[in-house]
C-alpha cells in the first residue's frame, strides 16, 4: 500500500477541501516506517513523544514529557523518560531506519548520500555520524550513530558504520557518497571497497603528487593554480605515505583573499577528489556534487539549533543509548516537518507565513513551514495537492539515479520528478 494512501483515512466533505490533524498524519507516518510488532503501548507513546517535539517542543526530556498529552507534566515526564530507556525500542531502531531508507531510496539505483560527522552536545561528550539523501533543501537522514569521544573519526567505526548502510540499502544501490575534509584516504578505500564512489575533499596540509610533477606538495600550495572555473586536475597521488591514485578536481571561489579577512577556510578554494569515471564536462559535475554536501549541515542545524531547530544541543543526556532513542524521536520529527511542509506548498499555503509577497521562488524552508503547519489546529489542504505532494516524496529515489544500460555510459541525473522544484539536468559520465 502507498504511503499517501496510508496518511489520511478520513471521511470528507467536499472532494476538494480536507479537514486534516497533525496527529493523525504523524500517526500513520509513523505506521509505516515502525516495525509491524512494536507494541501497543509503546507506539503510542512513541506517537506522543514525536507529536510534542513536532508541534512546538525542545529535543530534551523535559520538555517532549510537558508537551505530551497526561493528567500532570511529572507523569508526561516520567513517560517520556521511560521510553528513553525502552530496551525493545533501541532493538528496533535499525529496522525504523532501514524503513525511512527504504521509502526514499529504490533498488538498483545511484543515489547521492552525504555523510558527516557533529558533535551531539555543547560539552562534546558524545559525537553523531550521519548517513542523509540529498533532497531539495534539506538531506533526509537515514542512519545516524552516537559516538563517544575516544571512537571519533574512529575507522573501524566507520566500517561498521558503512556495513549497516549497506544492509539497510535495497538490492543493487550503489551510492555516492559525499564528504569533507575530515574523512581521510582510509575512509576513501573502505568506500571503494563496497563497490560505491565517493566525492570528497581535501584540504590543508595534505600532500599531493600529480602527473607532471617528481616531488610532493601541500594542498595549499596546489591552491595557487585555483581558477574560478572548475579545473580536472586528472589522476593524483594523494597523501605521501599511501599514494592512494584518484581523480581531482580543482575548483575556485573567484575572488582573492586578503590577510584580514576572517573564516578564511570558507573562502579557500575547492580540491575535490572523486572515484567517478572521467567525462566532458567532468569538473563542473564533481562541483556541483559537492555543491549539495551543505544540506546535510542544515539538517545538522534543524536538529541541533535552539532557534532555528529542535534544539537538541540542549539535551544533556549522559547516556549513549537514551540519546540514540533521543535523536530518534529528532529525525523522525524533521522528517515529518519536511513531509508536512512539501505537501503544504504543494497546496500554496506557504504564501501565509511569508513576510513579502515573493511568488517567483522560495522563502520558506520545507521544514520551516512544515513547523509552522505543525502548529495550526486544522489544516484545509485540497486532497488533490496533498495527495500530489506526498506522492512525489516517496515515488522514487532523489537527487541522483545512474543508468548502466549501456555498456560505455554511465548516466547521472540531477533531480527527478520526486522533487516537483528541481530541474532536469542529465550528467554523463563515460567509463
């Protein structure tokens, strides 16, 4: 059964007009992406607990058990306190997951999956590794891990890590994998070796080799030959003691910086190195690749910001399992306000909030207005653009699909029509 058809079972009264509760929508959302055994009362909580941080709520304790519906907040408290600490809910975590990944993601294709690591908290006692689909806006999260601060960056981590995404993906994906400079050459083999491709960059002192070149140099010498057009450097050495060979692109901001100006870093130049077969036009490809890799740090901020987001930075759970559920509870949240807030400009209802009359582009976030949607007692979508909005989310697989039909091509297609405001822009990469 299709997810739309899943979200609203109301009765209404007119074919156009459709009277909708934000739980009721949650509450079927919730049904397909939960195992089919989760208990009873479990759900139910688990309902309320992702219904108050949706509405109007902190990613904390105390605040998800006031806003949950109960006699007193001690007794909401001492609820979502409990469901916090559910041992059969942190056994299913891995399964509510793989379901959110596979409503986006089809078998058999290429999607692009960015991959970043955040501290969970201000004090940095616990790190999340996040494994997100880029989207229009917004990357969806579909696996995150919490990490103490000794297994940060950790390799064999990041093994275990790639080993779950690939059991949660469907048969035959092969994704691309997007990452910053944080991620190092192993982190580049263990992506190889899954039989995936990866872009990423590199930055600062890591030393590189190209062809016409006998010695090593750092990348911010290499930077010097940066111009604003994107450059295909071609087959590099990277990193003196392992010498790993991959393709790089070099990509300039096309202004100088001056010694005073200040968060210099996010003015350098771009080195991105990438396992994709080379193709005309290849370098403005890459670019635009890494281009989509700041979704993920949006989604980072959704989650984390007080004022921006759910504020989970606020949390100051000391347990690794409690802030797993915690973070659970987050993304299933923001899922749900991306949901909410596509279906809702489907239907034109962002030109409410917006403070201008602006119609030829966006204002409003997806998730931005899914909050403010969240927030309304009753909501008037037509059936029609609501049931077209979420139709287009979980028809098929975003951002990036690779047809390997034939035999000297290989396709990328940026966009699709799961995203109703992205354009068509067909890559192609030859082998």
């Amino acid at each position: 059964m299709a997810v739309p058809d899943l979200i609203i079972r109301q009765k209404i009264p007119h074919p156009r007009m459709l009277a909708m509760n934000v739980k009721t929508m949650l509450a079927d959302f919730l049904r397909f992406v939960t195992p089919k055994t989760m208990h009873k009362a479990r759900f139910s909580v688990l309902l309320d607990a992702v219904t108050a941080l949706a509405k109007d709520a902190r990613c904390t304790v105390t605040a998800i058990g006031r806003a949950m519906p109960g006699p007193s907040d001690k007794i909401s408290i001492k609820r979502a306190d409990r469901l916090l600490n559910n041992a059969n809910l942190q056994r299913e975590l891995p399964l509510i997951y793989a379901a959110l990944t596979a409503s986006v993601v089809t078998p058999h294709s290429h999607p692009t999956i960015l991959v970043d690591w955040s501290n969970a908290d201000t004090a940095k006692r616990h790190f999340i590794l996040r494994a997100s689909i880029a989207a229009d806006g917004r990357a969806l999260t579909l696996l995150q891990k919490i990490a103490a601060e000794e297994e940060y960056t950790s390799p064999r981590l990041h093994q275990a890590f790639l080993e779950q995404l690939k059991a949660m993906l469907p048969e035959g994906c092969k994704p691309i994998i997007v990452t910053d400079a944080g991620f190092k050459v192993p982190w580049l083999k263990q992506v190889r070796e899954f039989g995936w491709h990866y872009v990423a960059r590199v930055r600062g002192n890591v030393k590189l080799k190209v062809a016409e070149q006998e010695e090593f140099i750092t990348v911010n010498q290499f930077y010097r030959k940066a111009k604003a057009k994107p450059k295909h450097v071609g087959n590099i050495l990277l990193t003196q003691s392992q010498s790993y060979e991959t393709q790089a692109v070099l990509v300039g901001k096309g202004y100088k910086l001056l010694k005073r100006d200040k968060n210099r870093q996010y003015k350098e130049p771009w080195l991105l190195v990438s396992s994709l077969p080379e193709s005309h036009g290849y370098a403005e490809k890459i670019a635009k690749c890494y281009s989509c890799r700041m979704q993920i740090e949006e989604s980072f901020r959704d989650q984390k910001s007080h004022r921006y987001g759910l504020g989970s930075d606020l949390h100051g759970t000391r347990k690794k399992s409690r802030l797993e559920i915690l973070l659970l509870l987050a993304a299933l949240a923001n899922w749900f306000h991306y949901l909410l807030g596509s279906a809702g400009e489907k239907a034109g209802l962002q030109r409410r909030y917006q403070a201008n009359t602006v119609k030829h582009r966006r204002v409003l976030a997806l998730c931005s207005l899914g909050i403010l949607l969240c927030k309304e007692q009753k909501l008037n979508i037509s059936r029609r653009y609501y049931q077209q909005g979420l139709k287009q989310i979980f028809a098929v697989d975003s951002s990036v699909v690779l047809d390997t039909g034939r035999s000297d091509r290989v396709w990328i297609i940026w966009g699709s029509n799961l995203w109703g405001s992205l354009r068509f822009n067909t890559l192609n990469f030859k082998k």
